[in-house]
C-alpha cells in the first residue's frame, strides 16, 4: 500500500488587479495547470481553460508567484501536480468593524 501524500500548503500569497470581462464570463476561474516542486515553487504552469488573454496572463503571473509548503510523501518533500481554479472576481475584503459606543 502507497503511503498517502499530505497535501501543499501556501505559505506566500499573490493576488492581481481583475481585467474587466465579458458579462458570460464573470465569476468564472481561469484554469491553471502545473506542478508544485519539492522546493516548494510553483513550476511548469500554463493556462488550461482561460477567460481572456489579459486575465489569464495576469492569473499565471500572479500564481506563479506564490510558495508552497511542499507535498510529502513518507516523511519527504515530493513535486505534484496541481490543477487550480483563480476566481475572475476578486476576493472579499474583510469588513471593517466598528466599536460599539
């Protein structure tokens, strides 16, 4: 039996500025493929389903950025293959909370 693999976990995070899109395409996700090394970089990505050359340029180069936590398998770093989903919207800011008074 294959020892089971625990998963990459971000550690460095990069967001982009969205393009504006057509109204079909809004809150969709530009489809990346690659590979997350045993260093933990973000390797070999390409654009596997896109929704504008701007977007999906913008969502490569963003991804590309970001640093994992390598996958392992047995105790040892291993590379994996990864398949993401980057959301054409941007991401929720966190509401600003006020003090009661």
């Amino acid at each position: 039996m294959e020892e089971a693999i625990v998963p990459p976990e971000p550690e460095t995070r990069f967001d982009f500025k969205r393009t504006p899109l057509p109204f079909d395409k809004l809150h969709k996700y530009v489809i990346l493929q690659g590979r997350i090394s045993e260093e933990g970089k973000v390797t070999d990505l390409v654009v596997h389903q896109g929704l504008s050359d701007e977007m999906d340029a913008a969502a490569k180069r963003a991804f590309s950025q970001w640093t994992f936590k390598p996958a392992v398998r047995g105790g040892k770093a291993i590379s994996i293959d990864i398949l993401v989903g980057v959301p054409s919207d941007p991401p929720k800011q966190a509401a600003a909370t006020t003090p009661a008074h």
